[in-house]
C-alpha cells in the first residue's frame, strides 16, 4: 500500500537526529507513512541503525533545497515538516493528518511546539518559547502535497531562514488557508549549549528584505518590523550616545545608560537564578552586538535582493 503520508526532515544535526527518529517511529497512526532524511553529512551508520528511513545527502547545507529534495522524493498525498531538533508527540501524526483529512478545504495545518524543560538558562528558555506561538514554521506543520507544489515549494534564495514563513504566504496569497492546532504536539529540544543562537539569528535576518520585497502587506500583518523591542531599543540608545557625543557630561550620562541597559538585557538572557560568569559574559557580548548585527544583516539582505527594509 502507498504511504499517505510523507515525512520529511532537513537535518544538519547528526547528535540530533536519532531522539527524532526514535519519535516518529513510536507514532500510533492508523496508516501508512514514509519517512525521507535529507543531510547534509554522511548518513551512512544512520542507514544501519533506522532501514525503515530512506536516507538522502545533499551537499548544499540550504535546509530549502534539502526539504525541496525530500518532497520530490516523496509519494504521499500529505507532506509533514518537522526538524531534527523536535521529538514528535506519539499522536502527532494520526492529528495531523485526521485533520486535514476533516477539513478538506484546509490547505495546510501548524502544530503546537512546546520547549524542553531543562532548568538552565531560564532567561534564555524563555527567549525560546516564542517557538511556541504560532509562525508556520516547518519543525511542525503537514502540507497537503498538491498545495505545496502549486505555490511552487520552498524558495532556494532562503537557504536558513524564512523560507517556511515565505511559502505560507505563497499559499496564502492564492486563496489557501493555514490552520492552527495545538493537538499536533512536538516538544522543541533547547539548544542551551549554543552560545552565540542571538547573534546566528541577527544574522539570519539578512533574508527578511527577501520576504518583505515579495510579500509586504502580509510582512506587514505577520511579522511588522525586523526588529524585536529590545534590540530596537538598544540600537536607538547607541543613537543617542553618539549623538551627545559632543557634550561631554550628556555623553557620560548617556554611555552609563547604555552600559546599564546592556548588563541588565545580559542578565535577562542568562537568567536571574544560578548564573553563569561564562554564560554571562557571551549573552552580555551577544546582547551589545545584536544591534549592530542584525542592521548589517538588513543592508546585506537589501543590497542581494535589492530591497530596503529598515524597521
């Protein structure tokens, strides 16, 4: 019998993968399911611990080229997104596709993502949990196969970033509609090791001028400014430091400010109970570049695709 579903994983993270495939493989589902690993390093002792996968390599490290390779690889009629860092709940897949089987004019359905309970960096956990809003990402939504292929799959210009909220607002465009449903559960592991997550981020932005030249009323609706409120307001205070630069007794004051608010947001990320010096110190050098980062990201993003986004 042909698998109904297809499950489709871009990974870059081989220390990961195994929790996630040990998930999916403990689904209680009614029907018949493939499971297809796109990567980007050598699967091959991968191949041997987890036959029932079709494995995959893809040089390109661009997580849309690895998921446009999954999908034409793939048989399924409903095609299901999750990420190497996500374990799947073990009636993620049976709600998943009960739903849209239940509304059949529903294009696409996002799941619930919660985030692993650790009890480290709690200033950083909870920077996490805006996973846990909805925001069409891929670590947790299924796609009917026909819709994904008709806004045309993932955009390859967006090789880390976007590229899921990018092809949502495809389908939107054309009359689509994304459901939300927080029965489909996957828990999104914390990656509380990496240490510069703030500043990959900041980075990633260079793709929001992307986004914005191609939709930007719904950039506008969904997602409004590339700046989250704290960073806008720490790059608008190295304004105005710069700016009473002349004045000497303004300047001091204003510099002292500026430290100020750079500790305080340090210690907000590392968290206000068992803090780590080291943690501390790069969550603090994070904090106090993020700014400078994510305007250089903006004007890189602007000049390749010729797009000015500034707020």
């Amino acid at each position: 019998m042909a698998p109904k579903v297809s499950i489709i994983i871009a990974s870059h993270r081989p220390a990961l993968i195994s929790g996630l495939l040990d998930g999916i493989l403990r689904q209680q589902f009614d029907g018949v399911y493939e499971i297809l690993v796109v990567t980007d390093y050598s699967p091959e002792e991968l191949k041997k611990k987890y036959p029932r996968a079709q494995w995959h390599y893809l040089e390109n490290r661009s997580i849309s080229a690895k998921r446009n390779l999954g999908v034409s690889k793939s048989i399924g009629e409903i095609t299901a997104f999750i990420d190497d860092d996500c374990v799947p709940m073990t009636d993620w897949l049976q709600n998943g596709t009960l739903y849209l089987d239940e509304h059949k004019e529903t294009a696409a359905v996002e799941g619930l993502t919660t985030i692993e309970e650790t009890g480290l960096l709690t200033g950083t956990h909870r920077e996490y949990r805006r996973l846990e809003k909805p925001g069409y990402r891929t670590n947790n939504i299924f796609y009917r196969k026909k819709v994904f292929l008709d806004a045309g799959g993932f955009d390859e210009r967006f090789t880390v970033q976007r590229e899921d909220v990018d092809l949502a607002f495809s389908v939107i465009k054309t009359g689509g509609k994304i459901d939300y449903n927080p029965g489909i559960r996957v828990e999104h592991r914390f990656r509380h090791w990496e240490k510069w997550d703030l500043l990959k981020n900041c980075w990633n932005r260079r793709f929001d001028p992307l986004l914005f030249r191609k939709h930007p009323e719904l950039y506008r609706k969904h997602i409004r400014s590339p700046f989250p409120p704290a960073i806008a307001g720490l790059l608008c205070s190295y304004f105005l430091c710069l700016s009473l630069f002349p004045v000497r007794s303004l300047s001091r004051w204003a510099a002292s400010l500026v430290l100020a608010l750079i500790l305080g947001l340090g210690i907000k990320r590392t968290g206000f109970k068992k803090v780590n010096p080291e943690r501390f110190l790069f969550d603090t050098i994070s904090v106090a570049l993020a700014p400078l980062v994510l305007t250089a990201a903006l004007v890189y993003g602007g000049i390749r695709f010729r797009k000015l986004l500034i707020y």
